[in-house]
C-alpha cells in the first residue's frame, strides 16, 4: 500500500513526532516500573529484617546450643538427692525445714514459686507462688517438661525430675519471670503503621487452629483458637507452622489484603510472623504518581499537537489508499476462499509435489484417501504405489520433471486402484518449480466393470444357450415320443428293449440337461413367492446325504424363527445341490460339510467392500467344506460359464454358474472364502421378504446403543479394509486400537506394550503363523490377554483338537458394527 505526501520533510516530522510520542510514554512507563520494583523489594527486605532481629532477639532469650536454658539446679542437685532420697531416714520436720530453706534460696534468686515433691509426689517446700490463669501457654517441644506461659509478661515454669542411680527420688517445679524476653516483644519499634508482630503454635489437639500472641499497631491480642484458613486462604502464620520462610501477598486474621514475612522456630515449636498491608505498601508508589502522572499528561499533549500539526496531510491519502486496498483485499478474498472451497470440496485428491516426490501439500480429499489426519503429511507419493507398479510411476514422475503431462492407473500396497496424474509446474524459463497431480479412487469403478463384464458375459451365453436349448428339447420331445411308442411294441426282456432303455435314458439325461440350460439362460418360468428355506432344506436333507458319500458327514444348523424370503424353491434347491456335489468333489477321502442359515442384516460398514450387495435384512446360507480348497486365482472363476476344475466326464462347467444367476435373480449376492487344504464356504446372501419386514423392525435391535468400553485392542486382520472398519467401530466406542496385518507384526506390538487387553484376530492370514498359532503364541507369552477370533469360514470346521476351545466364540465374517461391539464387550467382560 502506498500514499503520497506534498515535501519529505513533513513526512520526516511526522515519523520523529511518532517515535518521540512512543519514546516518551515507554520512558514514563519504565521509570514508574523501576520505581515500583524499588519500593517493593525496599519495603519487603525491611519486613524480612525486622523479623529476622525479631527472631533471634526472642530466640536467644530462650535457647542455648541445645535448647531451651534449664533454671539451673545442678548446685543444689548432691543435697536436694540427700533429702529426698533418705526422707525416710530422716526426721521429717528437719527435712522439711532444710528444703524449705532453699526454696526461699530460689526465690530470692529472682524466681516467681519453687515447690519441692518427694519420691510419692507430696509436696514437701513451697515459696512464692506460681502465675494462674494465664492468658497463653506454649509447650516448649525441645524441652520435656517445659512451659513458656503469658500473662501481660513472659515466665518459664519448668519440672526438673531428680533421679539418683536411675532411681525416681522427687523433683522441682520452678517458675521464673522472663523481663527480657517480655521486653522484646512488648517493644515494638517500628515506624510502619500497620504493622503487627505474631508468635503462633499449633494447638495440641487440632492442628487446623492456633494460640497466637499478637502485638503492632492495635496493641496486644491473644487467639486462643485461631483458624490457619480464613475464606479458603491459609493466613501467613500457617505457612510458618508448615516449617516455611518467606514472603507472601495475602490476607489476615482480619481478611485485609497484607504483604507478610514469615518464618518458624523448629526447635521451640513456634511460627514468626512480621505483616502490613497492602495498602502501606503501596502509598509510597501512590505518593510518586502524583508528580509523575501530570508530567506524562503534559509530553502526550505536546505530542499530539506536534502529531496533529505534521501528520494531518498524511491522514487523508492514508485513508484513501485505505479504502482502496480494503475493496482489493476483499475481492482477493473471495477469490481465494472460492478457490479453496473447489479444493476442499473436490472428490479428488488435489496435491502438490517437489522435485524428490515429496506431498508437500495435499487437500482435505487425498488426506482421507491417505488415512492421514493432520496437515504435517512427510511420505513420498511413490510410498502409496505398489512394487508392482512402482518403477512406471517413478519414469513417469521423472518425464515430469523434464516438462512433460501424464495421466495412468496404479495399485496401492492396500491393493485398491488409483487413477492419477503427474502436471509440471514451470517456471517463466521453463524450469520445473514443482509438480501437480491429482488421483481418483476407481476400485469401485473397475469393480462394477469387472461385475458388468461377467453379468454381460453370462448374459450372452444364455441368450446363445437358452437358444439352443429351446430347439434341441423339441427334438428330445420327439424322440423321447417315439421311444414310449416303440417300447409299448417290443417284448420284455429282449436285446431290443434293452438297446431302447438305454437310448431313452440318454434322452431324459439331454432333457434334464436341458432343463438346467433353460434355468441358466432365465427362460424358463419362474414362480416367486415367500418361502420357509428352513421346511426346504429339512424336508431336502435325505436327498442331499443320498446324493453325498457315507464318508461325508452332513450338519445342517438353521437359527429359530428364520426370515422369509421370496424365490423358486426348484431353483433353491437345485443351488443347494449344485453346492452339495461341488463340495462332495472336493473331499474324496470323507469330511464334514456344513448347511447353515440364519438372519443378518447387513450395515454400510459390511457392504462397501462388496459394490454387488446393499446395506439391509438378509437370510445368510452358507455351505462349508472340510475339502482341498482353492487358490485365489481358481475363486476368481469359478461362476464363469463352463469352467471346472474337474475331468471333463464329471462336469460341464455350469453348476456354479447357475447358483450365480440363481442368487443375481433373486437380488442378492454370493461370497466364497476358501484357502488351499482347509476347505471352503460359500455364503449367500439373500433378501428378506417385505411381507415380514414389519415384524422385524420391531423385534430387532439395530438402534440400540453399543456397548462400549476404554481397554486396548490389538486387531490384526490381513485384508487392511476389515481391518480399517474394525478399528473405525472400536475407536468411536472409546477403545484405544493397534493394528497389524500378520501372526510376526502382532507378535511385535505384544512383546513392546503392555497395555494390551485383548487380541481380535482374523484365522487365516500370510505368513508361518495363522490365527490359531498367534493364539497359542500369545498365551504362553501373556496368559491374562484375552482372544477373540473371526473368519469368513464358519466355525464348525475342521481344526486341531487345542484349538477347539477358541473356536466357541468365532466371529463369522461378514460381521455387523454391533455384533462385533458386543463379541468384544463379552469377551473382556468374561
């Protein structure tokens, strides 16, 4: 911003006028400041002074080396053990007379009484007499037996137990006036005019009080049951009490705001205080802002005429110019903002590079797509590429540092697909400043086109297939016809009819063969109502185990009250067999295979890794084998029309292509784990009829709140999108999480924290250690953790025998926000 002035001289003066203005109100300031501090540390070193004499003035009245002065018998001490302890071999009036007399020996020695006790504590000598109701008293605690008492004057009464060969024989009681000590406290030489001197002890019986002798401005006081705390503040004197020295801002026994130095006695039990208020303290300061206030108002006044006279032409081009980059600055605003709105906005991640591949700035979009949840992001992009993919991104940047655009499609290490690009930035030589780029998540997006393609696929080899197979069941028709007709005519038994009964057989066989490529091809007529597949797959059970071998053992587990759902019960069943058989195949030597059903509804958690299903109420069947299993690569085909694994004398390829568009029209979806040696399961996932939704809206529990919990929780999952969700579920529920993809990682994490309460741990996973190895790891390296497992197969499988026990309480994959909360709240609760 810039503005004009008409000669530089003003402008030279208005400069000198400000800083002189600022030099004058700064020097005001600092001497009022310095002058301040001054005062303050003057009057408080006086205060610590005064005390300070104070307290050795009345402690050397008291003590010596080793503590409060004896009244001094030790003169007397051989004859007064003589009396005493041979009272009874003497004649107790001489006896009597003798004390006596040295008691009057103490008295006229300046003490105030002295009392002589015998062996059973009979007072045998008195003289003078002792002080009674005294106003304050104070055990003395480095002496037994002594006591400092007040009574408009100090007197020490001290006992003097008297003891001949470790033998109690009598003892002294004596009481002595103290001038001296009285005269130190009473005169109270000071010229402040608040000012009090205190000497505090606590009472025996409730150290939240004191007794307190007081002398100053109001003369004396005595507190026989002072409180330490007045309105929540302890009062000086308890800081003495605490053992503590120094100098506080605080209030009194009055509640007045005082400025107190503070000191204890250890050895004699007793606090010092010295105090003023505040108020005296500062009169000095107030004293001063009388002369310095008015010489300040006079140089701010010459400096505002001095300001006004040479700044008023600067004033108004000021103003303008003003105005002017107020209007500029708002309209760059609002062009910023509008830019960054697009930024923050955008569903793509937006994010800026240097030369080494370094994200120095990503928008709010690629920082979700990241995981990260600060703006301090520090990783290279090529961190976020797959090895696979790895080398082409990085020829890739490297053209774009020699000037040149890309577009291209990568793998992260999480194995979803990015599509992205590499735009240099350059400067007006050409030279590269930095690189842009921006990136779209198309996971989904290849997903639905693989789906698409398989779905247009199948489409087309119904169409070709229902096609033929329309035209060749007119053809079996007639031959199956004229089989009946010529069967009728021939003998029973001969070579003919047996010939026939074979060539009939072939015939129905194309027929049902047929049959089943009518269904494939979705020509066939279907009939869809509300089914009970709990009735159907019990009243199909016989049919299932006949069609399986006796090595095989069928287990069929449907949940009470199963939802309806609408289908063909044909096409059902022809699925359910479809499945049998595969997996009979897939067990030559025997094993288990495993009919469930029950009810589920699936959440967005549990669907967005399945672009084919949506969020709602399913009946979940699923079908397990304890057979050979499949690779990855075998799963990915296995709905393909005509693809089997089997000899070509066993199958034709389309029983599971079949159960595929079995499910697809029925709306729902199917989902296969399996894993090489141990088995699979196939899950299908089909929606419930609306004729029972009302119902179950109000039976089921969905809405309710989640059980939630602050322990630690290790998830170790090697697929990081169920990972994500677990961890996800569990933070919002106030769990503290770690995270680790294989048995090796989570055995890390246990070994370097010890705050970990329970492991949630996948079964199959990469690596020399699956689910039940971690498990048996665990508890031999921390028996008190607790285990709770999951997988996509169901738990009825085949397993070892040790393992059994963990296998109780598996969580079946996919699993609902709130059945996991509560899995985990059992657990730790169990």
């Amino acid at each position: 911003m810039q503005f004009k002035v008409d000669n530089a001289e003003k402008r030279l003066a208005a400069i000198w006028g400000v800083l002189l203005t600022v030099l004058i109100l700064f020097s005001g300031g600092y001497v009022y400041q310095k002058m301040e501090q001054q005062s303050k540390i003057y009057l408080i070193n006086g205060l610590e002074n005064s005390l300070k004499n104070k307290v050795q003035l009345f402690v050397s009245k008291l003590k010596n080396g080793n503590g409060i002065k004896h009244i001094d018998v030790d003169l007397l001490r051989y004859p007064l053990i003589k009396l005493l302890e041979n009272s009874d071999n003497q004649p107790t009036i001489s006896r009597n007379e003798m004390l006596q007399s040295i008691a009057n020996q103490y008295i006229d020695n300046n003490f105030l009484a002295t009392s002589f006790y015998d062996r059973d504590n009979n007072e045998v000598a008195h003289a003078g007499g002792f002080s009674e109701n005294a106003v304050m008293s104070f055990n003395i605690e480095s002496v037994d037996n002594s006591i400092l008492l007040w009574n408009d004057q100090f007197t020490l009464k001290v006992t003097n137990e008297i003891y001949y060969n470790k033998v109690y024989v009598g003892k002294v009681i004596s009481e002595k006036n103290l001038p001296k000590l009285t005269g130190s406290f009473l005169n109270f030489d000071t010229t402040s005019a608040t000012g009090e001197f205190a000497i505090c002890k606590l009472q025996q019986n409730d150290d939240t009080k004191m007794q307190c002798l007081v002398n100053g401005f109001e003369g004396e006081k005595v507190f026989q049951q002072q409180p330490r705390i007045v309105n929540g503040n302890p009062l000086p004197m308890s800081h003495a009490l605490d053992g503590k020295t120094g100098v506080i801002y605080s209030t009194d026994y009055r509640n007045e705001k005082v400025v107190a130095t503070f000191s204890p006695v250890n050895k004699l039990g007793l606090g010092f205080v010295f105090k003023i208020d505040q108020n005296e303290l500062y009169s000095p300061l107030i004293d001063n802002l009388s002369f310095i206030i008015p010489v300040l108002i006079m140089l701010i006044i010459i400096g505002i005429l001095l300001l006004h006279w040479l700044v008023t032409p600067l004033i108004s081009n000021l103003i303008s110019s003003q105005k002017e980059a107020i209007n500029s600055n708002k309209e760059l605003t609002k062009q910023k903002n509008l830019h960054q709105l697009v930024l923050d906005y955008s569903p793509y991640s937006i994010h800026e590079l240097d030369k080494n591949g370094l994200i120095v700035s990503m928008n709010p979009s690629g920082l979700e797509m990241l995981g990260i949840e600060s703006d301090v992001i520090n990783t290279l992009f090529l961190d976020g590429v797959s090895e696979k993919d790895k080398d082409r991104v990085s020829q890739l940047f490297a053209d774009g540092l020699k000037g040149n655009r890309s577009t291209f499609e990568f793998k992260a290490p999480n194995g979803r697909t990015f599509q992205s690009s590499f735009i240099p930035i350059q400067d007006k030589d050409r030279g590269i400043l930095i690189v842009m780029g921006w990136s779209q998540d198309i996971t989904e997006q290849k997903e639905n086109e693989e789906l698409l393609r398989r779905t247009q696929k199948m489409q087309s080899i119904g169409e070709l297939t229902g096609g033929i197979a329309h035209d060749f069941n007119n053809l079996l028709g007639i031959i199956i016809g004229n089989h009946d007709l010529m069967k009728r005519k021939m003998e029973d038994g001969s070579k003919l009819q047996k010939n026939l009964n074979n060539a009939q057989n072939a015939a129905l066989r194309g027929a049902e063969i047929t049959r089943k490529l009518l269904n494939f091809s979705r020509q066939s007529e279907e009939a869809y109502s509300p089914v009970n597949i709990d009735k159907i797959i019990c009243e199909f059970k016989d049919f299932i185990r006949k069609s399986i071998t006796a090595s095989i053992n069928l287990e069929i587990h449907i949940t009470d009250n199963i939802w309806l759902i609408d289908l063909n019960p044909g096409d059902f069943q022809d699925a359910l067999v479809n499945l049998s058989l595969n997996a009979r195949d897939a067990m030559p030597s025997g094993g288990r295979l495993i009919i469930e059903a029950n009810n589920t509804v699936l959440d967005h958690n549990m669907t967005d890794n399945h672009n084919d299903i949506k969020a709602g109420e399913y009946v979940q069947i699923s079908v397990s084998d304890t057979g050979t299993g499949m690779t990855i690569e075998t799963v990915d085909k296995i709905f393909d029309p005509f693809f089997t694994t089997k000899d070509k004398s066993k199958g034709t390829g389309l029983g599971l292509a079949m159960v595929f568009g079995f499910v697809k029209r029925c709306n729902g979806s199917i989902i296969v784990y399996s894993e090489e040696g141990l088995g699979t399961t196939v899950k299908i996932y089909l929606p419930r009829s609306q004729s029972g939704a009302e119902q179950f809206i109000k039976a089921t529990d969905i809405d309710k709140p989640l059980p939630r919990g602050k322990e630690t929780i290790l998830i170790v999952d090697d697929e990081e999108g169920l990972a994500l969700i677990a961890e996800s579920v569990l933070k919002e529920l106030g769990y503290t999480t770690y995270r680790a993809s294989t048995g090796d990682e989570a055995l890390e994490i246990i070994t370097s924290n010890d705050d970990i309460d329970i492991v949630f741990s996948d079964v199959l996973m990469p690596g020399h250690l699956n689910g039940f190895d971690l498990v048996d790891a665990v508890v031999a390296e921390k028996p008190d953790i607790k285990i709770l497992l999951t997988s996509g197969f169901t738990g009825k499988m085949k397993q070892k025998e040790s393992h059994k026990g963990w296998s109780l309480n598996l969580l079946s994959k996919p699993y609902r926000d709130i059945v996991l909360a509560e899995a985990i709240r059992k657990m730790l609760d169990g």
